[in-house]
C-alpha cells in the first residue's frame, strides 16, 4: 500500500510511532487481523514526536470480531447502551427502536416513533440515553419531520407489551433544518451531562458559518435543551460552527470532544473540538493552515472513509467509514494539539460492507453497525448487523 501523505513536521511523529511499535507490536503479519497501511491520503497534522508514555496506545492496533451479536436489521443507524449492557438500535427508515440483549442478541421492538418523515439521509437517526436514565427512564432520539430535524425524548417502559413501549415524543430541540442530505443526527451526553448533538447543513453550505441557524454546527444543551453555562454566547446552543455534516461524536481519556466529518469531494476529517471555533467549512476543506479556520487533526480521501460514527477505546479513535467500507484506527498523542501518535490505520476493509456506527463497549471492546440496507449498500444474506469487536 502507499506510504501514507504526511505535512511538515512529521518525519518526528514517524520515528516515534517506529520506536513504539517495534516496543508494543507482537510482531504478527497486518493482514492477519484485518488492517492494512494507510491508503495515500490518510494523513495527520504536523506537530512534533510525542512524549513517551505508558498510557499511549501502541502505533499499530489490531481488531478481532468476537462475534455477531444480531444480524437483519434493516437501516440501522443510532446506538445507545442501556446500564447492564443491552442496546437500543434505531431504523432510519422504519422509524423503529429496538432493544437487542447485550448477550443473546435477542431483539425486542420498543416501537415506532411518531412523527418521523424518512427521506433520502434523514429518518429516525441518534440515539442517547439519558445519564439519569435509572431514575426517569428517558431514551433520547434526533429524527426527521416532514417540516424539520428535532430532538426529542420518550419515556421507555420495559413493563409494557413490545411495540408499545415508548411514550409520546417530548420535543427538546425544534426547527433544525432539514434536507435529503446532510441532516448530521449524531447525539450523545458528555462527561458534564449535557447533551451535544451534530447537525447537517443540509446542502445549503452558507449556513454552516451562519452562527444564527442551528445548521452545520455541533451543539451543546441540557438535557431540557437549554444553552449551558460555558457555551461560547451564553443564549445560544451553538458550540462550534463550520461544518458540513457531523455524524461523529466522542469524548477520549482526557474527556476532549471529537468529531468526523464528511468532506465534499476532497477531504474527509477528523477534528478536536474547542468551543467557539469555526471548522472552515464551505471556506476550507481539511488541512489548508488558513487563519481563523481550525484545521482537522487527521483527513482522508472521501473515498476512503467518509465517516459516520466515532469511539474512544484502548487509546485511539475508532471511525466508521461508510464510502470506505473500513474501520479506521487513529492512536492518540498526548500532545495538546491533538496529534496522533501514528498514521492511521484501516481494518476490515470491504469484508461488512458500509459501517455505520461504532460505540464503546467497555475496555478493549467495541460494538459496530453495519450500513448496508440504507439504499447505498450493496446487502448480503444477514445484513444488517451488530458486530462485537476487541481491539488494541
């Protein structure tokens, strides 16, 4: 494979990422797990060689699929883990949540939610399950409407005949435009307990440095969606601007914020989020270095990634590429700036089709969902899936 594109000042990066992996590596063949070199074009940010650390991740990773939890799904696209380790899945296109037990793979139907206009990229997308969800069973969905995205909760109760176990839609966030593309619907709580949700400029890019409009933006509410003390304008939701459509929300060991990005025809991007700043988009796409922009930490060719869902485990974050076909490893530094430690790294390239979501399983391990029955895929006998990896 192609020796990765790396910028100025990175030749440091390289030969600690050789030092490190020559200390942590077991020495195996790549292609025995599943991983490749990076394509050209993965590339990282310029930065110099990272301080050694017992608490890094090794340059080089590995990825074993322990096994399929549960397989026909159809458009999967949230995941939620619920305490004790079950999963709520969403349909995109049927509106549905399901429960799937975290060790049988049973599925359970919640039910439908109501309201939801599937069309194109929208539908019934993230899922979040509130951090007080012991105490007042809220289940958190972002999700198309004939008029608008929202986000909403819906009390669950297990008690109830399946198929009947969601409440009506609580409306927390209303108005978020809409598109056949580019409706972002990643949500997740943060280690504050607020709710941050990634939004889509739904192919009108002007609205993505539009700080007025909710489009193009991560956001950053309570869970009553209120704006939080410490959010750039103290009477606004919007936390950072910039971008086109963000599917990938997840928080590191430092508890940093991160997130994917689709790219247009040219670079898609893994960024490190800071409050207030905007991530150039229609501007700027990956790496250029323009003043007022931030640039990505890592970017790829569209054709190699074009993410959605993100994960922080054993060190590095795990990327779900659609387009790709693969799951990308990026080894995390402990350089402010958010350098990796390596180039990144792609496994199970081709062999689950399009992935949509990844989601941290606790401690080496990972759940995956495929995306395959979303009308782009090409599905196979069992598609779709929910797969349970472990991974270094």
């Amino acid at each position: 494979m192609p020796t990765p594109v790396l910028r100025k000042g990175a030749v440091a990066l390289l030969a600690s990422a050789s030092l490190l992996l020559s200390a942590c590596s077991s020495g195996g063949d790549p292609a025995a797990d599943g991983s490749s070199s990076p394509p050209a074009g993965a590339t990282s940010a310029p930065a110099a060689s990272a301080s050694p650390s017992a608490e890094l991740a090794p340059a080089k990773g590995s990825v074993e699929v322990v096994k399929t939890l549960a397989d026909g799904l159809a458009s999967p696209w949230g995941l939620a883990a619920l305490p004790g380790g079950d999963l709520l899945v969403s349909s995109r296109d049927e509106a549905t949540i399901t429960r799937i037990d975290g060790e049988s793979g049973r599925k359970t139907l919640l039910g439908s939610v109501p309201g939801v206009a599937p069309d194109g990229e929208g539908g019934l997308l993230g899922l979040a399950v509130a951090p007080t969800y012991g105490a007042d069973h809220l289940v958190y969905a972002y999700f198309t409407t004939e008029s608008d995205n929202r986000v909403a909760r819906l009390l669950y109760d297990e008690k109830k005949p399946a198929g009947q176990q969601l409440g009506a839609p609580d409306t927390v966030l209303r108005g978020i435009p809409k598109g056949s593309v580019h409706n972002g619907g990643r949500i997740a709580f943060g280690p504050d307990r607020m709710l941050y949700v990634g939004t889509g400029e739904t192919g009108d890019t002007g609205l993505a440095q539009d700080t007025s409009s909710v489009a193009g933006k991560i956001l950053r509410m309570t869970p009553d969606g209120e704006p939080v003390h410490g959010n750039p304008e103290g009477n606004s939701l919007v936390y950072t601007y910039g971008h086109r459509n963000v599917q990938g929300l997840a928080w590191d060991g430092e508890k940093r914020l991160w997130a994917s990005e689709f790219g247009q025809n040219t670079w898609d991007e893994l960024n490190l989020i800071e409050p207030g700043e905007n991530y150039g988009w229609p501007d700027v796409e990956g790496q250029e270095g323009t003043e007022g922009f931030v640039d990505p930490v890592a970017q790829w060719k569209t054709s190699d990634a074009s993410p959605s869902g993100i994960a922080y485990a054993e060190g590095s974050i795990w990327m779900a590429g659609l387009r790709g076909e693969r799951l990308w490893r990026i080894p995390l530094s402990d350089k402010a700036d958010g350098e990796p430690l390596a180039a990144p790294q792609a496994f199970l390239e081709g062999k689950y089709g399009r992935l949509r979501t990844v989601l941290a399983a606790g401690g080496d391990l990972l759940w995956l969902v495929t995306s395959n029955t979303d009308g782009r895929g090409t599905p196979k006998s069992g598609d779709d899936r929910v797969l349970l990896l472990k991974v270094r």
